[in-house]
C-alpha cells in the first residue's frame, strides 16, 4: 500500500502574519510535515491526513503505547520557550517507553489552545520537529481543539514480543540502579523561578531528555524498570507494589547534585521530572550489566527484600520522607 503524504491544497500557499488559519489549514501548516522523512522507516502505512493513521509494525514485535498531558503551570510555565514547551511535551511521554525497552516509532499530538496564533504555531512545531528528528519518530496524528491550553501526547514504540520492561519484575535479592543523576531537574526549576539560569540544571528540567541510550542495557540485564517522574522514594515503590516486594535504600548511595543540602536531598526523593531511569537486577546479572555499561552512569543504591518495607536508611535510622507528587 502506498504511503499518505498531505500535501497542502494550495502549493502555493504562502503564511503571513495575521492570516487567521481555519483548523484544517492549520494541521497542514504546522503539523502534517513533522517528523514525515521517517514514516516509511517506522512502518506507517498512512499518516496525517484521514480519520485514522495506520501503523504496520515489524514482525515478532509488540506495541508499547503511552500517553502523557501536559498542563501549563503544572508541567510547564507560560514565559518558557514555546519550542521547549513542545519538546517536553514529547520528551516525557517518550520516557515512559525508554523504561519499557522499547525503541520510539511515532508520535501522536492533542493539542488544545486558546486561539490560533500562527507565530506560537510554528515554533511549537518547530520543537515538535526538533524531538521528532532527534528520535526518527515522525508525527502520525493528533486532534486540535480550542480552550485552555493543554497538551498530550500519544507514543508509540516496539520490542521483540515478550521483552518489555515491566515495573513487575522485581525480585527478593534484585540490586537497584538508578540512572545518571537526581534532582538536577528540581535544581533547574528552582533556578527557572529564581531566573537564575545555570545550564546544565535548567536544561534538564526544560528539556529533560528520555533515556533510550539505556535501552540495550536494560533489555539485557532489567528485572523491572520505572522512569522517574513523581520522585525516586514514590516510583521505586510503585515498583515494589507491582512486584508485590519491599527495597532497602542507602541514602549516601543516591547520586544527588553536587553543593545540595541535606533537606534539598530529602526534598528531591518526593520530586520529580528527571525522567532518569531506576531498575532492578538480579545480582548474578550485576557484572554483564557493569561490563556492557559503556560508559554510561549509574548508581547502585540498595536492593530489593522479601519484606514489603520501603526503606531509605541514612547513618542506620530509617529516614522520613514526605510523599512524591500527586496531581490530587
Ligand atoms: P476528525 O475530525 O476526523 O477527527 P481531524 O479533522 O481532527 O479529523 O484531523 C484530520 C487529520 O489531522 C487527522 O489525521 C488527525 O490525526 C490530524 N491532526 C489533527 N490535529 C492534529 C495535531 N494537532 N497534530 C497532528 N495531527 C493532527
Ligand atoms: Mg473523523
């Protein structure tokens, strides 16, 4: 079957400021063409355009689906850079499929505003396109509607059938790893409100990036696998509640920033938006996980326990945390 591209009615058609686009012109305009060099390499059959895309995925894989809303002043503010806005957006709900192992595929975008300003429009395209060439995942559909703004994002991914990463997997004995470091992103929002922008903080609240560098590493050695979004203390445990085990953390062992007090380390274990990765493994696996790290960082930071306790201890008392975010 051929492949649909959209094209514009009027190849001629040429935007200029202040033209006020109806909802069909504007799909073509700024959506129809993000991320379209990549729809035959993923397998789409039909993109934008009709009532439905239509996906044919590799043989011997399953489909790995997310969804994730984004809501100004929840998850991101007004004076931030509408492109950024946009790559989180997709960024976040990427990184619940880096957890699951799977390889992204294709994306999808609801998309409600206020009104149709053609110049947000196109710079919130254009951080479509950024996250869209960065993962090979083209734009597939999505829906636009008017009202306050919000944004969610559909993704859609692949493993090899049987080899998704679960939060269910963990076992009595299991070492627990987390990725890179936590609590940069918490940094970064401090210092977005403070106005005090330190890259390398700021960048990673802004444009937190999904872990797929992981992902052959987790295929290969995971128990169980959660990306960080509500705080490390709340996602590890939805691990333990989904394995039906406890954990046991060290503390000193969780790769905080560097210069951070001790109450902003007990603060950022109930914070997220790190969309770094935390998993299990078995400990027989622990040097094939070591030697195929590949300079990748992560920490070991406890182990998994037959008793159903969730545990940080620090200097041998066990610590008291508040609970991670909920959005109720
Ligand atoms: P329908 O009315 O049948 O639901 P729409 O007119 O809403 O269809 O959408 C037409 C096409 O444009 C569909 O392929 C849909 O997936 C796509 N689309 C609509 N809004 C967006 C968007 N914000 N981003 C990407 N694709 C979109
Ligand atoms: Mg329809």
């Amino acid at each position: 079957m051929p492949l649909a591209f959209l094209k514009p009615i009027q190849s001629n058609f040429i935007l200029t400021k202040g033209d006020d686009l109806n909802e069909h012109q504007l799909i073509r305009e700024f959506f129809s063409d993000v991320g379209s060099n990549f729809l035959s390499e993923q397998g789409i059959v039909l993109g934008i355009g009709d009532d439905a895309a239509s996906y044919n995925p590799p043989d011997g894989h399953e489909i790995i689906l997310s969804c994730d809303t984004s809501i100004e002043g929840v998850h991101f503010f007004k004076d931030q850079l509408v492109e950024d806005i946009a790559y989180r957006s997709v960024a976040v709900a990427l990184s619940d499929l880096a957890a699951c192992g799977a390889k992204p595929c294709w994306f999808m975008v609801s998309l409600t505003m206020e009104n149709n300003d053609n110049y947000w429009l196109s710079k919130f395209s254009k951080g479509l396109q950024e996250i869209a060439n960065e993962f090979r995942i083209p734009l597939i559909g999505g829906d636009t509607t008017k009202g306050p703004l919000v944004i969610t994002i559909q993704v859609g991914g692949i493993v090899k059938k049987g080899e998704m990463i679960t939060r269910a997997g963990a076992r009595a004995g299991d070492l627990i790893f987390v990725s890179g470091t936590v609590g940069e992103a918490f940094l970064g929002l401090t210092q977005f409100k403070n106005k005090a922008l330190v890259k390398k903080s700021v960048d990673k609240f802004i444009r937190p990036v999904p872990r797929f560098d992981l992902r052959n590493i987790l295929l290969r050695s995971a128990s169980s696998a959660i990306d960080i979004s509500d705080g490390l203390a709340q996602d590890l445990q939805q691990i333990c509640f989904a394995s039906n085990v406890g954990a046991r953390i060290n503390f000193d062992k969780i790769p905080f920033p560097k210069n951070i007090t001790f109450e902003e380390k007990k603060h950022i274990l109930s914070t997220g938006d790190d969309y770094e990765i935390c998993f299990t493994v078995h400990e027989k696996s622990k040097s094939d996980l070591l030697k195929h790290s590949d300079g990748l960082i992560f920490s070991q930071i406890g182990y998994i326990t037959q008793e159903k306790d969730f545990i940080i201890e620090n200097k041998n008392q066990p610590l008291d945390i508040s609970e991670g975010y909920s959005h109720f």
